[in-house]
C-alpha cells in the first residue's frame, strides 16, 4: 500500500530546500492563487506549479486518492456556482454575450464560462502546491525553521508529529476498516452511499479511541525525556538556509508583490477579456 | 563511590491517588544500591506501576494525589525536581516502543532529550553518534520507526534516555512486545549497558523466566500496595510466594516442584544453565518413568486448506511464500515467528483483506478465492489486538448486535442470539452496561463476542495476550478454552508468547520471511534449537532441564509435563 502525501526522501532540488522556505513559498503561494482572479497570473502559476510538480519527482501513485477526491469536489464545485449564480461572470465583467439558451431562466454566457474557468485554474494552482510541500518537506526540518522564524516550539512540534502520525493513522484506520469489514459492515463500492456514511462510524469511533490511547503514551513519553522544560529547545535537523533558499525567497516575495500589483493596479481583482 | 549510601531510598512512602479511596502504595520502605539490578514484580494493580511512577516523578507530578512519607532518588526529593528535573537522573524506558518512539528518524529520537535540554546542533551530532555507537544503531541512524524491528525499536528507546547521562535506568515491562529471541537480546543488552555504563537498573516485568536470563540482585514482590518479598531470586524461586502472588514462575522450576523436587537455595535456581542439579535428578527421572502419554483424539475434518499461497506487494519483495498448511476441525493453532516474518499478512489473506498473488484458500473444501471480506465474515472471525481498535458502540449489547443488525437479522433472533452469546462470553450480567465501564479484559471479551455471535467456523486473534499481565492472560485464555468447549470453533491464533503455544495449541505454525519453517505441535518446535533460532523462538527451558537430568527423549519430557499440567489446571493458575 503506498503512502499517501506524506514526506518521503530523496535527492531534488526541491527536496534539499529548508522547510521555512518551502512553507514560505507555500503560504505566499497560497494568498495569492486566493486574491487573484487574473487568468494571466493564473496560467503562469499553472505552468510554474506543473514545472516544479515535475522536477520534484513526485510519484502519481502517492496523490493521486487525495486528486481525484478534489476533481470531485471541484466539479461539484463548479456545477453548483452555475446553478446558484449562472449570471455571476456577467456581473463580474459587465457584459452579456450569450452562447445558447439552456432551460428556463439559464443562459450559457461566456462571461460564465470565463469566470468558471477562472476557477477551475485557481484549483490547479493551488493543488499542486500542496502536494509538492507536503512530499518534499521533512517535518522536522519543517518545525525547525518554524521555530527558527518565532513560532513557539510546542506549535512547531505539534505540526511535526501531527505530519509523523498521518502514515500510522493511515494504516491504523485499513486494519480497522477491513476487521469491521469482516464483520460484515459495507464499507466497500459495493454498499449502498448510505449506509456507507452510516457506517463509517464504525471505523472513526475505534480510529479516534485507539489514537487517544496513543496520544497519552506518547505525551507521557515527550514530558518523560524533557520536551518543555525550557523556553528555548535546539534541533538536530535544523538546515541553516543556503543561497539557493534566499534565492527562492526572493523569488516568492518578488512574484507575490508583482501579482498584487498586476492584480489590483486597476482597483478591481479581475482580468476582463470582453472590454 | 559511595556503594554504603542507597541511590534509592524510600521511607515509609504511602500515596493514594486522588481519584481513588484506599492508597496505592501503603508503607513502602526500600533501600537500591549503586550498580543493583532490582527486578520488580506483582500482578497488574499491586502498586509496581505506581512505585516506578514515583522514581520519575509523574508521581507526584503528573498523576495528583496525597503522598506521605520521604522518597531520595540520588539525593534528592523527585517530587521537588519534577519530571523534567528527574528525566536527568532517571531515564524511563517505556514498554511501548511505539508510544517512545517520538521523532521521524533513529538520529532524531536518540536526540530528543538533548533538543529539549538545548543542547548546542555540534555537540549533540557527538552525543548521538557515541550512543549509536553503543547500541549497534549507526547504520539504522536515519531510519524511520517503521523500518525498525521490535529490538531495534526498543536500542532506540534505551538511547533516547542514555543520551542525558542518566544513573538510573527504569524499564517499564520492556518485554512485553518482544518475540523471545530478541526478549532475550535485550535483557543481555540491559546487563552489558549497566556493566560498561556503570548504572543502577531497575526492571518492570511479570516475564519473570525471561528476566532471569542474566543475574539480577533481587527480586521486589509487590502484592496490593506492600512490598512482601524483597529476597534474592535463588531464595524467592524456591518458596511457593509467586504462584501464590499470580506471578508465573520459570517453567524449569514448576516442572521440577511438579515432579516432587523440594528446591533450596544453595541449588541456584535462578538460571537453568547454571542450576546444580545432582540432587533433584532422580526425582524428575522417576517422574518422567511413571508418567503417560495421552493419546489425545483430535478430529480428522479439515476446516481450512491453504494450498501454495504466495503474496507480493511488488514484484521486488515476496511476503508469504509458498506456504501450505491444513487446519483441522476444532483445533487451536499457534501462529508465530518473529516480528515481519508474515504473520499478519497471513491472516489477512485468509480474510480476504488482501488477494494472494497464487495458490488457493479453502474452507469446508470450497475455494473461498472469489469471495469478499464481508462474505468471508460470515465464516472466519477477525479479532484485532486491542478491543479499542474494534468497539464502535457505546453500549454492549448494541456492539455485540451490530454485525447481526446490519446482515438484516430479524430484531427478535438478534436479542436471542445477542443473550445467548453474552451467556457463553460471562458478559451477560452486564448486558445493558456501557463499554467504557468494562475493564481491559471484559472489553476485550466483548471484541470477541460480537465475533463469536455471527458463528464463524474459524477465529482469527491477532496477539490476544499482548501486554497482558499473567492474571489478565490467563483470564482471556481460559475464556478461549471455555467457549472452544461450548460452540464448535476453530481458533487460529498469532502469537510471540512461547508459554502461551506450550499450555494452550494443538499445533504450532512456524512462520519465517515468508516460509512456513514447521508445522509440529508446540514441544517439537520450541525443542528444536534451528527452528527456535530462524524464527527467534526461545527454546523452552524444559528442554534444558530434561538435558541436565540425563532424559534420553527430552522432547517426550516436555510434551508429558504440558499433557500433564492440562490436565491438572484447575480454573486458571497453574
């Protein structure tokens, strides 16, 4: 069974950043997929995002579960924006071009169309982003240059082991749902949906009351050996950043104040084609 | 060195915690010396935890409660240094590697305690080196937990502590995770560490036989909250205070108490290497003469059928290879090996969690290949580790229903059924109780139950001692004995507990990287020194004891005393 986004090491660019560039990237990254709605700044970041996807060396195997559950809610997404607002892009741009008729009051526009695809852009921004970080980082180094940046230690390690624990969750919560399975609860594409929503409370009760089970053994053990003792702690993994991390920082910061200023220089957050 | 000044002294230590009425500890005096291996044994709830607890300060610290009476653990009072202050003094290695096991990597982990103590990044690439240098942990340092063995996990643990210096070291049942073989490592690892190290040790653990392996000073007895025996192991082996105390003595020394042997102390009884045994000879011999074999009938219907089953992930790694093996009506069988030998992956095959990459499954003689989880559920219960990972209801008699609910059973034939069961299992007093007032063992038998009630033909348990003291094991073995009498099952279990394959199976499955290495019944396995060796098994120490009496056939010997002590168990403790 492979992994699904969680750490695993190996030897790319990406990979030998620090943790605190790689988080900094992300979270700039991040605001300004949020705040932009320019198809231009949008594209760029698609081509950036599948460019470093790539040089990252991420293998499909260990995202594609988490991809195709956000394909799923993106086109539910997508649908429901048409049917709640299908004149929203027209709104938006200030024009009306019409494509066809639909069924009663819906009217494809190309306004829609073109603010929809905004959207689904904006996914493909921001999902790859997400998996490239979570691969790539190590947790500890990640909670170190946290730590480095003033978050409180007890935060940073929180991240840490809650980035440690996903694979033991993971395969905590197979062996559940296959011995629940056993005993005969549907768990599988077999079942009905709704008992299968029903059901998962067979594995989510068990799931949560082993993991509290765990979580007391391993507080205990983390006081036991020292962990808050002092304000300060030092870490083993810390990377000191290297040129290359500067070199990407810059770029970030560089590239997030040149999208605001792209973005928002004519007062309004969208890149209007039909004017 | 002062060795005439305890390191551990308690005086007259009394502690009840605040949740409870009567006090825990009650009146504890005891004196540890530098460089004293102490061994500290009792049932589950005499009080053992709660006095180790005392030495790291999580008591008073972490656990509230009154305490009286004046506790000196190198001088100094651990209820005023705290647990940080402590976790200098006295490194605690837990019995849950898994749970010590913090960091991301072996490195990391060793590391831990010193992060925490800020220790400057050079210093601390020394410390760590030094201490995997110790413990033969330099090539695993970058290793994750899961790349680990259990022995490897628990040289990480002991690092993790040693790495601050410590003068006391406090295992926690170091064993109780353990297959023998590595059981046995670790506590010669203990005694190497403690020699070269020069440390005091203080050990947990009701594997009394497993700990005796090497010297220890003294044993410590603890019965409901009083120290009532502090004596040389040579002294307590030979009186009848364990048995008496719950606590399973070497098999060694039952087997000779059993045979008429009056054991004393000039023998040295405290390893069966070193035993003088002239004076007891004659007796076991005599005993072994006017002994029987049993014949005993054992049902000729097969149940379960594997047939060349082999199992990959990948193409690289074989995980089950080849294996063959036929499982009769109403046996008990023992599956064992060391830790990633298969074992696991076994019964998930057989439950259909995973597809064999060849070779067939039957049951009753029908391929059950093309049959899902569920469908297999009908026929082979799976019972997980701990009842934790498996209880989803609140209420007993809900979860104990559950599997029949959802198979559509009608509500009138589920409530009959769901009595009937709980009848059988001892739980039907408490058949309107909620889960979570159930202790450990009643939760356990009820993870069992709510198996036991959609009447499989075979039952799977995953380790179900694991971590049991002897008290709790063999309240849930008796329970598996009980219901084997009553309904007509077949028990498969997964197992490191050699006592366990001895008292309780029919047949042992010996299980290596993948092969299946025997399939004998237990006293031919665990006297065969190739296969305990391949599999990390101990080989028992009856063998060893037919050995020094001169018996031609030990493993005769060992199969008479099991066959005998069957017999004679009455209710439980042997």
């Amino acid at each position: 069974m492979s992994k699904m986004i969680s750490y695993e090491k190996k030897n790319t660019p990406i990979h030998k950043l620090s943790g605190f560039t790689k988080l900094v990237f992300f979270l700039l990254w991040c605001f300004c997929s949020a705040l932009t709605f320019d198809t231009r700044i949008l594209l760029v970041m698609v081509v950036l995002g599948a460019i470093i996807y790539i040089v990252s060396g991420i293998k499909w195997k260990q995202v594609s579960g988490v991809f195709l559950a956000v394909m799923f809610f993106m086109v539910i997404n997508l649908t429901c924006i048409f049917f709640f607002a299908p004149y929203q892009g027209c709104q938006i741009y200030g024009t009306r071009n019409e494509i066809c008729h639909l069924f009663g009051g819906y009217t494809l526009t190309r306004e829609q169309l073109f603010y929809e695809f905004n959207v689904f852009i904006k996914y493909f921004t921001v999902i790859p982003s997400v998996f490239i970080f979570l691969v790539t980082t190590d947790p500890s180094e990640l909670a170190a240059s946290m730590n480095g940046v003033r978050i409180p230690y007890t935060v940073s390690y929180a991240v840490e082991i809650a980035l440690r624990y996903i694979p033991d969750i993971q395969d905590e919560f197979h062996r559940i749902r296959n011995a629940q399975e056993a005993r005969g609860i549907e768990m599988s594409s077999k079942g009905k949906l709704m008992d299968r929503i029903k059901n998962t409370s067979a594995i989510i009760f068990p799931l949560l009351f082993s993991t509290m089970e765990r979580i007391d053994v391993v507080s205990n053990a983390m006081e036991l050996r020292g962990f808050g003792k002092h304000g300060r702690r030092t870490w083993y993994r810390k990377k000191d950043l290297t040129a290359g991390d500067i070199a990407v920082l810059a770029f970030i910061i560089i590239f997030f104040v040149a999208s605001m200023i792209i973005t928002f220089h004519d007062g309004n957050r969208f890149y209007n084609p039909f004017i | 060195m002062g060795s005439n000044e305890p390191i551990i002294e308690f005086s007259d230590v009394t502690f009840k915690y605040r949740a409870q009425q009567e006090p825990t500890l009650k009146n504890i005096n005891l004196k540890i010396y530098p460089g004293e291996k102490i061994l500290i044994a009792g049932q589950s709830g005499s009080g053992k935890s709660t006095l180790a607890h005392c030495l790291n300060a999580l008591i008073p610290c972490s656990f509230t409660g009154d305490m009286s009476g004046t506790l000196r653990v190198c001088g100094e009072e651990p209820s005023k240094l705290g647990v940080f202050g402590m976790s200098r003094k006295v490194g605690t290695v837990l019995q849950d590697t898994n749970g010590q096991f913090i960091a991301l990597t072996v490195a990391e982990d060793i590391a831990f305690a010193l992060e925490n103590d800020m220790v400057p990044k050079d210093e601390m690439y020394h410390k760590v080196e030094d201490v995997a240098k110790k413990l033969e942990l330099v090539d695993f340092l970058e290793n994750a937990p899961g790349e680990l063995s259990g022995g490897q996990k628990q040289r990480v643990s002991l690092g993790g502590v040693m790495a601050c210096d410590v003068k006391v070291l406090l295992f926690d049942e170091p064993l109780a995770n353990l297959d023998p073989a590595t059981g046995k490592r670790t506590i010669a690892l203990i005694d190497e560490i403690m020699k070269n190290e020069d440390m005091t040790v203080v050990i947990i653990e009701h594997r009394l036989e497993d700990v005796l392996y090497r010297d220890v000073d003294r044993v410590i007895l603890m019965e409901s909250g009083r120290i009532i025996a502090d004596m040389h192991p040579d002294e307590l082996l030979c009186s009848d205070l364990l048995t008496r105390n719950g606590i399973r003595e070497p098999l060694y020394i039952t087997a000779l108490k059993h045979a008429g042997a009056d054991i004393t102390p000039d023998s040295h009884p405290q390893h069966i290497e070193t035993m003088d045994i002239e004076s007891y000879k004659d007796t076991v011999i005599r005993w072994f003469k006017d002994t029987r074999e049993k014949e005993t009938a054992l049902s000729t219907e097969t149940l379960l059928s594997v047939k060349n089953l082999k199992f990959s992930y990948d193409e690289k790694r074989t995980i089950i290879d080849d294996v063959s093996f036929d499982i009769k009506k109403g046996e008990m069988v023992a599956l064992v090996g060391k830790n990633g030998a298969g074992k696991s992956t076994l019964a998930s095959l057989i439950c259909g969690f995973y597809k064999p990459t060849s070779g067939t499954i039957m049951l009753d003689g029908k391929d059950i290949g093309p049959l899902s989880i569920k469908e297999r559920g009908d026929k082979i219960g799976f019972v997980m580790q701990s009842p934790n990972q498996m209880i989803s209801k609140p209420m007993i008699y809900d979860e104990v229903a559950l599997g029949l609910q959802v198979r559509g059973v009608p509500e009138e034939e589920i409530k009959q059924r769901v009595y009937e069961i709980l009848k059988i299992c001892g739980l039907y007093p408490f058949r309107n109780w909620p889960v979570s007032a159930l202790s450990f063992g009643q939760k356990k038998r009820v993870s069992i139950a709510s198996i036991l009630v959609l009447n499989p033909e075979l039952i799977i348990l995953d380790e179900p001692t694991a971590g049991q003291d002897y008290q709790h094991y063999t309240e849930i073995m008796e329970f598996l004995l009980e219901i084997r009498k009553k309904l007509p099952i077949t028990i498969l279990m997964i197992t490191h507990d050699m006592h366990l394959m001895l008292e309780y199976t029919d047949r042992t499955l010996v299980l290596t990287d993948g092969k299946l290495l025997m399939d004998a019944g237990p006293w031919d396995v665990l006297t065969r020194d190739e296969v305990c060796e391949k599999a990390y098994l101990k080989r028992t120490s009856l063998y060893d004891l037919a050995v020094k009496c001169g018996i031609e056939n030990p493993d005769k010997f060992v199969a008479r005393f099991i066959e005998d002590e069957r017999s004679t168990r009455k209710g439980g403790v042997l």
